[in-house]
C-alpha cells in the first residue's frame, strides 16, 4: 500500500496553508512520523531542500505518477522549527484540529513586516585631516559637505543620526555620495528591535535576597530537575515572594546557558511583574503581549530565535518562543483560565508547556497562592512535585478577612452595593492617607438568578450547575439543556427580591464620588484600558499614589503589589459563585483569596470585606481563612460525586451553524454516532445543549459533553468522530470544535 506525506517547504517563507505531496519510500514507512524533519526534491531542478511532514495518507491528491519520492528523514534536524513542528503533532493528535490550525499556534504565519533600521554617518578622516578638508570644501564652495564636516567635527562621537543630519543640515543623499566615494564618511546601518523593554532605564534598585522558606523550594526544584523532572508545582499564600523564587531559579538556568519562559495570565500583570524582572535581567529580558504591533511582534520572536534575549515574558503565546535551547517554562498564577484557548485548537498551556518541556529537557514551575484543582490534584498523586511556601515575604500578616451577609444589609434597609461596615473602613483609610482596592467580581454577570432575601440560587437538578435567565423567560441549563420557567417568587422563602443582578464598574464609581466627594478615583475595565498603554497607565497612576481608590473588574486583583493599600473590599461575591460552569466554586475561591491578598503587602497590615448573599458557602469560607487544603478537599469531593474533572475527564464536543434546523440534526447525529460506539455504555453522554451563549452573530451554538475516567479513551473517541465528520458532507456547513475541560 502506498503512503504519501504532506509536506510543509522552508517554514520561514512559505504560507504555513500551502503543503506539497510526497511518496514515501518503501525504506522509511516504518520510521516517518508526522512532525519529522524530511529532505526533498523541489521545484523543476530538483534542488535538495528541508521539508515538515504535516500529515501522512494512503490517499494521493493529484495523479500519482506525477508526485516525487521523498529523499530521506533528517534524524539529526534539531532547528526550532522542526521541534515546534513536533509539538503542533502532539497539539493536534491531543486537542483535535488540523495540523494546519496546530501549526499556525505555534508558528504565527509570518506577516511581511520590513526590519527596522537606524543609520549612522561616521567621519572617517582624523580631525586634523578632516579640518584639512573641510578648508578645502570652504575654498570650492560646497556649502552642503561644509555642514556635514563641522557637525561631525562638533560631535563627540563623530558620528551624526543620518535622518537627524539630512533634516537638520537640510541636506540630501546625494551629497553624501562625493564624501562616500572619497572615503571622507561612512554610513552604518544597525539593526533596531522594536518593542520590548530593551530601552528601559536601569534603576538602582538593590536585589531582595531570598530567606529560608524560599531557598529551600529553591534548591528543592533544582534538585528535582536533577532526578525525577516532574513538573513543579509551588503553592505559596499571597505575598510569599515567589516571583523572586521564580528569579532565583532563572538565574540558575542562564548561568548554564539556556534560556527561559514566563507566562504571566494577561497584560495586565506586564506593568509590574516585567520591571522586576528587567530591573534582576537587565537586557535579557523581552515581552510578548497581544497589542503589541506586528513590527514588535516579529522583533521580539527575532531576538529570542538568535539568542539575543533570553528571558521572554508574556501570557500564553509567549509559550511558543523559538528559543533555541529552552531550559524552563514558568507559568505564573497557573490556576488562570486565560492559559486556556478559546479557538481552534483548544488547547491548555499548562499541559503543553510540559509537552514542550518534556521535548525540549526543560523544566516546567507553575506557581499560583490558589493552584488549579487539577494540578494540586497532580501533586497530590505524585504526577507533579509540590512546594509549599506558607508565610509571607518579611513574615508580614495576612490580611484580616470579614464576611457581609448582605441578606442582612437588606434587611436594614441597605440597597447600596457597598455595606456599612466596608463604608466606615474606607472612611478610616481615606482619613489616614492609605489606599483601597475595589474589586466588583463580575465573573457570572450574565445569567444567573438568585434570592436577596435568603441566596437561593437557582441550580439544575442534574447537573448542579446554575441555570441562565434566557428572553424567552426560561432557566435554561447549559450542560444538559433541562428547562424550567423563570420564577416571580423566590421557592425557597417565597420573597419577591429573586432576580438577575446589575451593576458595573461606572455605577460604583459614581456611587464612591457621591459618598466620598474629596477621593480620588480610578476605574480599571474594559472602558478605561482600550488604548494600548491604557493598563500601565492606570496602574502605574495609583502606584504613585495619584488616586485614593481603584474601582476594577478582575484585571486589578491578580499580581499587583501596592504597599500603601491597607483596604480591599469585594462588592459581590456571589456572581462568580453562581456562573453556569462547575468550577464556579473554584473560581470564587482564586478571585476571593487573589484579592484580599493585595490587601497589607507592605507595613502597615491589611483587611478585607467580602460581601455576600451566601456566607455559609465552603469556598467563601475558605477564602476567608486562606485555608486551601479545606476548599480543596470539599471540592475534590463535589467533582468526584458528579463526575467532573479531574476526578474524570470530560470532552466537549461544540457546533455551530447558520443554519439551526441543520445544526441540531447534525449535532444528533453525533449523539447517535457516540452510542453506537459506547457498546459496553462506558460513557456518560450529555445533551446535545444549546451553549451559554446561544446564537452570536447569527451562528447557533451547541453542545455535547462526554465523561470517561480515561482520557486517552476519549482522546480515540475524538479521533473517531473526526472521521465520521470528515466521512459525511452533511458537516460541511457545521462547524465542530473539540473541548477537554481541565
């Protein structure tokens, strides 16, 4: 049987779109593999050149007598091209797409940006020759190199910026030809990195020194690397210091060498994480973020490629940096759901950073104060290695957490989003001079309806998941689609207050102006950060203690260390407790505890309040305490009751279409296929389910949710339904997404 591969040409100038068909020799079916590095012949010369193989098929795609042999495998081909390529195999066998859309995550297709270049005029002559001929020049006449000559006579450097000489001396190009061509001048061109930090002023900052706690998770990963290379997980309580832990071990790998990754979850993280970082790298660190131009963009991924950074700083896609020799990948706050892709293919970071280390020999470190419950789960089985680092930097207290009831605030007539207690502190801070942080947890905003008077929320009784509000005035369950009618009374304590919530961040800032008409106020949204700087701005505003109160969404309570806030307050707690996800406990726990932990990070010690409808919830309660393990193993326990990650994986199968009718038929047919395959009936099938949301512009969405104990027994179950879906041309106005929740 004939075996042909799809072949990628020279990666760094071909569209990644474009492949070519090969036969594969008799001599190397057993050996080829998608990824590899092959020779070929190319173009009516026949010249040797280096090929990617994206796909292998007993199909031929054009006749067969007219496609050419592939010469060799190039077992030895180590470039960062080919080790991405490998990676794109694994993304796309894991996550389910093409290989092309696998290949375009890890290799962007490279746009058609020019370099950017500084010119320099250099005088060539010594000055004593150079008077001579400037006396010379002065005696002809020639005006235009009389000006060159005593400008560049004038600089210390002697030399002159060619776009500052030509504006300036009001000359043109052709004057420098006569003083080229007698070797009078000389004109540089340098090569200049847009973007980065690279032109950011050194500070004088004296370096921290790590103690013992930290030392000791230190030289615990390194010793780890040396033996086991499990991937690290460093569980410290907010404040505990483990950016310069992150630091420390960076140091270790560049002194051997190699070079480094951090993720970070967002932009907003980049304004103070990033200095610190530079202010210990110096040059060697680099950022990756997405409003970075193309220009910048393409800089930064040139610098690292030819090793002139070694530190790349930036959320997920900074992953796949064409180091040469990667030694680690940092993933800080590696509970974020940010390190998840939303498109095609879906994959996590976290799982393919340890892919690529795995790959690559390096060392993966995730860190976060609230560790995902899949990876604490991992380090709890002995799948990850797990640090523990439980007092703050200094020895400096946690900040003194007070619950809200704010069924109790009702009752006393208080409507406000802000409770009296959470009031007079802020008077207090304001009175003293000290900062405060505002945090309207927004997570869950859409949707879900609860009772003010006693938190009853509405809950699907299959999936114990929150039900959404929808226009047609139905709850609707989003993972298996049970319906029910909205309720005009709560069933609970038969109170009229049920209902969705509404507020924002513009609310809330006029509401602190009223209240505290001689604050200053800075509001941290969407709103206030669409231009490209717009988060530093911010941050760095209050970081000068320019305002009194920063009012935010989520963006303002992950990373960011003021010393002078003393105060946190979370104005609603309950939002990201009731999303219509069953993670919505572990979400509320990481926001809660991420916030309250901005409160008391220098001398003076912190409070926060969290305000609620729910006080008795265990994540709430939890968060309160900064007890991790207690919301874990409740958690643990809900998961493994209902059959949710990871206690058992869980594929999402999504569609969607213009076409409804055409939809649901197909996504039924999924359904059927899945049944037909479940023969021993293994698997717990859910839906198909209209999505969350719906319908975006004019595309109807659902879904089917499949849970399995095994994940490489789902993983198959995804590669049969892509043949079946290929296989029936009934999909092809349906549009299939692969999901595994994690």
């Amino acid at each position: 049987m004939e075996l042909y591969a799809d072949v990628i040409v020279d990666i760094s100038h071909e569209k990644l779109d474009k492949s070519f068909q090969y036969r594969v020799p008799e001599r190397l079916k057993s050996k080829i593999q998608v990824g590899m590095t092959v020779k070929i012949p190319f173009g009516k010369t026949n010249r040797e050149m280096t090929g990617y193989v994206v796909n292998l098929t007993g199909q031929a795609s054009i006749c067969a007598d007219r496609i050419k042999e592939i010469l060799d495998i190039n077992e030895r081909a180590e470039s960062i091209e080919a080790k991405m390529m490998g990676l794109a195999a694994w993304i796309r066998s894991q996550y389910g797409s093409t290989m092309n859309q696998a290949l375009k995550t890890v290799l962007p297709v490279k746009a058609k940006v020019q370099e950017k270049q500084k010119k320099t005029i250099r005088l060539l002559l010594s000055a004593e020759s150079a008077q001579e001929y400037l006396t010379e020049a002065k005696r002809k006449h020639y005006a235009a190199r009389v000006r060159i000559l005593e400008a560049l006579l004038a600089s210390e450097s002697k030399t002159l910026d060619y776009s500052e000489a030509l504006r300036e001396l009001q000359i043109t190009s052709a004057t420098l030809k006569p003083l080229l061509k007698e070797h009078i001048v000389a004109v540089d061109c340098d090569r200049v990195y847009r973007g980065g930090f690279q032109q950011m002023e050194s500070a004088d900052r004296k370096r921290q020194t790590s103690n013992v706690q930290q030392r000791m998770v230190i030289e615990g990963i390194l010793e780890e690397f040396r033996t086991n290379g499990r991937p690290c997980l460093i569980h410290g309580v907010t404040g505990s210091g483990k950016t310069l832990v992150y630091m420390e071990l960076i140091q270790s790998v560049l002194e051997q060498g190699k070079q480094v990754i951090v993720l970070i979850p967002e932009i907003a993280l980049t304004y103070q994480t990033v200095r610190r970082f530079y202010e210990y790298f110096g040059n060697q660190v680099s950022i990756l973020h997405s409003r970075l131009s193309q220009g910048e963009r393409y800089d930064q991924m040139q610098q690292a490629r030819e090793g002139r950074v070694k530190v790349m700083i930036g959320p997920r896609s900074a992953l796949f940096t064409p180091f040469p020799d990667l030694g680690m990948i940092i993933i800080d706050e590696e509970h974020e759901n940010s390190y998840k892709s939303e498109n095609m293919p879906r994959y996590h970071a976290r799982e393919v950073a340890i892919q690529r280390g795995k790959m690559e020999r390096a060392q993966v470190v995730l860190g976060s104060a609230t560790p995902s419950v899949d990876s604490y789960c991992k380090a709890k089985n002995g799948e990850y290695a797990l640090f523990s680092m439980t007092q703050r930097y200094e020895n400096r207290p946690l900040p003194k957490v007070e619950i809200v009831d704010l069924r109790e605030e009702l009752k006393a007539g208080n409507r406000s989003m802000i409770s009296e207690p959470l009031a007079k502190a802020m008077q207090q801070r304001l009175q003293r001079g000290e900062q405060i942080m505002l945090f309207l947890n927004r997570r869950g905003y859409a949707g879900f309806v609860s009772c003010r008077s006693c938190g009853y929320v509405a809950k699907c009784p299959h999936c114990d998941v929150s039900m959404s509000l929808h226009n047609h005035g139905k709850l609707v369950c989003h993972y298996c689609g049970y319906e029910t009618n909205a309720y005009q009374q709560c069933p609970s304590c038969g109170s009229p207050y049920i209902g969705g919530f509404k507020a924002g961040t513009q609310q809330i800032e006029k509401m602190v102006k009223s209240m505290f008409p001689k604050s200053r106020v800075l509001r941290m949204d969407f709103d206030t950060t669409r231009k490209k700087e717009g988060h530093t701005e911010i941050l760095e505003a209050f970081n000068r203690r320019e305002a009194d109160i920063l009012i935010g969404t989520q963006m303002i309570v992950k990373g960011h260390d003021f010393p002078n806030v003393t105060l946190v307050g979370v104005l609603a707690a309950d939002l990201s407790l009731n999303d219509v996800d069953f993670r919505s406990g572990e979400r509320t726990f990481q926001l809660l505890t991420q916030a309250v932990g901005r409160a008391g990070r220098g001398a003076v010690p912190g409070e926060a309040f969290i305000q609620t409808y729910q006080p008795g919830h265990y994540s709430i309660q939890a968060a309160v305490s900064q007890d991790y393990e207690a919301f874990y193993e409740e958690e643990i326990s809900y998961r493994t009751l209902m059959k949710y990650p990871p206690a058992s994986a869980m594929m999402a199968v999504f569609g969607g279409s213009t076409d409804e009718q055409l939809l649901e038929q197909g996504m039924k047919y999924i359904g059927e296929y899945i049944s037909r395959l479940d023969k021993k009936n293994v698997l717990q099938v859910i839906g198909p389910a209209p999505e969350s949301v719906s319908r975006v512009q004019d595309i109807y969405r659902r879904v089917i949710y499949i849970k399995h104990e095994d994940r490489n027994l789902l993983t198959a179950l995804k590669d049969k339904l892509e043949e079946y879906i290929e296989m029936n041309s009934g999909f092809s106005n349906i549009h299939i997404q692969f999901d595994f929740h994690i």
